[in-house]
C-alpha cells in the first residue's frame, strides 16, 4: 500500500479522553508530540472509544474530551503543523477493528500486562478492555504510520500492533506499514509520588502521589515536597535501587531541560529536602504558561469543535484508502 506522504514519516499517537491528565502522560507522551509534528505528516487522536472500556460516565466523557483537545494545543499541537482528531468522528477506527480482530490470537490478547492490571480485582470487565488493543492496532494500522510516540507502558500494545500488520500482510498481501514505537530517553515511565515503583496514573495511582497538569502550584508544590524518598541521602540515579528519588531526578531533568549527571552533580551532598523542593518549582513553572493557553482555549468551545472537525475530515480522507485496501483483500464485495 503506497503511503499518503511520501518522503517523510508518518507519526501517529492516541490519549484517551477520560481521566485527568498528569505529569506521566505529558512527559512520557505530548512532550513528544509537540517535538515529533514536524517530522511528517502528524496525527494525534483523542482515542473517546477506548474510554468506554473501563467504567465512566457518559457527561464527565463528553466534557474530558473537550478539555483534553484544549490541553493538548495548549501544551504546543500546532493546527497548522499537525491533525488532532476525535476517535469516534472517524468511522475505520471502529471497522478496523473489527477486521483486524481476524488477525488477532485470542491468547496474545490475554497475555497483555495493561489488561491484566487493569481488570485485576474488578467486578465487571468489559469484553472491551480485552480487545483494546486490537482497536489500538487499527488506529496506528490506518495511517500507514511509521514512528508512534507513546511511555513506556504502550511498549506492549505497539508490538501487537506490529505483529497483527505482520499478520494481516502476509495473509492477505502488502497492505500496512509496519510501525515502530518511539520511546523518550528520559521520563518514558514516570512513577507515582507517592508508590515509586508503579507508574503514575491517574485510575491506578494514588491521588498525593499523582501531579495533575492542571494542579494548583501549591498543590504542585506539596505533592513533590511529601514525595516518597529511600533511605539515605544520595541523590543518585538508581531506579532499581533508589525508585523515588531516581524519579524525581528524571522530572527535574525534564522540567530544567539539564541532563541526569548534571542534576545529581548539582545535587551532590544537598540531600533530598532541596531536591523535593526544586522539582516542584521546575514543574510548577513548566506547567505555568500551559495553565493559562489553557484557560484561553477552552473558554471557546465552537473553536475547539471546529478546529476538531477539520482534524476529522483530514484523517477520514487519509484513513479511506487503507480502510478500503483490507475490505478488498479480505474477499468483501466493494460497495
Ligand atoms: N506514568 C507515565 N509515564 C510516562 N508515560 C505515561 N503515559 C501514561 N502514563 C505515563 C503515556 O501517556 C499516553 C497516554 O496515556 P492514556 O491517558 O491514553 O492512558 P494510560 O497510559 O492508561 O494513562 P493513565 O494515566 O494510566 O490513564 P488511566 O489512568 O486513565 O488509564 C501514552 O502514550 C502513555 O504511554
């Protein structure tokens, strides 16, 4: 299947809609998509299908969707520069899923690590959070996408993603891109305040361990400062060892843009009070300017739905012929 653009990679990433955004999701994840819009043709997605996966509610989905679009053009997405769209106004992300599902092992499914922590202890789960990933395989699949920049966590679900187009071209012919996930270097896996040895997150961590985007600063501030440290006082880069203050090293390294020895030469001897309270200002300032685009951007929200609709109708024209491709190989008769 030829590309849409050639000469240029194609990027393609998704966030979900539900759940307040924090720090993880912007180191791990829209950091990345500011820096990756220019190198191609860009399409970030507010994946609104996958949040009915877990529980919700229907009035918190709506208004979520609406604050994550604003958050992420405050947060550097470019209408010019790159597409932003919502799941659920494009169509083939639904059907591919469901054709993809031929190519997919029913026990490969099982194997996810996300569904099984994610359904762990829980009264109901969907049939949807186990087929997730397959939904996730086709809005990557559609775009003919080279580089997905996703944290550390998604790692599992671009493999699969990877190996049902490997599937998919060998059984029916050459029709996807086979894409690969990109990974940042520092603050890939941000880790709970509070818990450093799982993820930050804003269903699975704690509330004092999780810094939300739009925190008030002294809540920003109180979060870092009651981090949970290790014992001693070496601010050294150790994750295995030294969980909690190995995070907040990478944090800080990210927010004042100074590589990991830097922070812990500047730390050297200072112990960890000093450091808890310098990654609180670094985020609070970081976390500044994007408050108040915020603020600006959400107050509008015939913008923000326009500006998704012409996101929508760009990625619907692209996503067509692919989609069109996998109905013909697969034997359907074309409408
Ligand atoms: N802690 C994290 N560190 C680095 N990257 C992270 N991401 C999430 N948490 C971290 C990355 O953010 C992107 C979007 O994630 P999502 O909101 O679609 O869902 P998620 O990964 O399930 O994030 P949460 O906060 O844990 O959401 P909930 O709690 O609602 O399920 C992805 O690229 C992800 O890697």
């Amino acid at each position: 299947m030829s590309k849409a653009f050639s000469g240029s990679n194609v990027v393609f990433s998704g966030i979900q809609a539900t759940g307040a955004k924090q720090l993880g999701n912007y180191i791990g994840a829209m950091r990345q998509y500011v820096a990756t819009q220019d190198e191609g043709e860009a399409f970030f997605c507010i994946v609104d299908l996958h949040s009915i996966t877990a529980d919700y509610d229907p009035q918190d989905l709506h208004d979520r969707t609406l604050d994550l679009a604003a958050l992420l053009y405050a947060v550097g997405l470019d209408p010019k520069r790159c597409t932003l769209f919502l799941q659920s106004h494009v169509t083939a992300h639904a059907e591919s899923a469901w054709l993809l599902s031929a190519v997919t092992g029913f026990g490969q499914l099982g194997r996810m690590t996300q569904f099984k922590e994610k359904g762990e202890g829980k009264e109901f789960v969907s049939a949807g959070l186990f087929t997730y990933p397959v939904l996730m395989a086709g809005d990557i699949l559609l775009y003919q996408t080279d580089i997905v920049p996703v944290g550390d966590d998604q790692r599992q679900h671009v493999e699969l993603a990877r190996d049902i187009a490997q599937r998919f071209n060998a059984r029916y012919g050459e029709t996807f891109t086979i894409p690969r996930g990109v990974f940042p270097q520092v603050g890939a896996r941000i880790m709970d305040l509070q818990e450093p040895t799982k993820k930050m997150s804003t269903s699975a961590g704690t509330p004092q361990g999780t810094v939300l985007i739009l925190d008030e600063p002294d809540t920003i501030r109180k979060k870092f400062k009651t981090a949970v440290t290790d014992s001693g006082r070496e601010v050294r880069y150790a994750p295995d060892e030294k969980p909690g203050v190995s995070n907040l090293i990478e944090i800080l390294s990210v927010a004042s843009g100074t590589s990991i020895p830097e922070v812990e030469a500047a730390y050297d001897g200072r112990g960890y009070g000093d450091l808890k309270g310098d990654v609180g200002e670094a985020v609070v300032t970081l976390f500044a300017p994007v408050k108040e685009r915020y603020a600006e951007l959400r107050a509008d929200d015939g913008e923000l739905r326009r500006l998704l609709s012409v996101g929508a109708e760009k990625a619907r024209e692209t996503a067509k012929p692919t989609l069109e491709s996998m109905y013909e190989r697969m034997g359907f008769v074309l409408r």
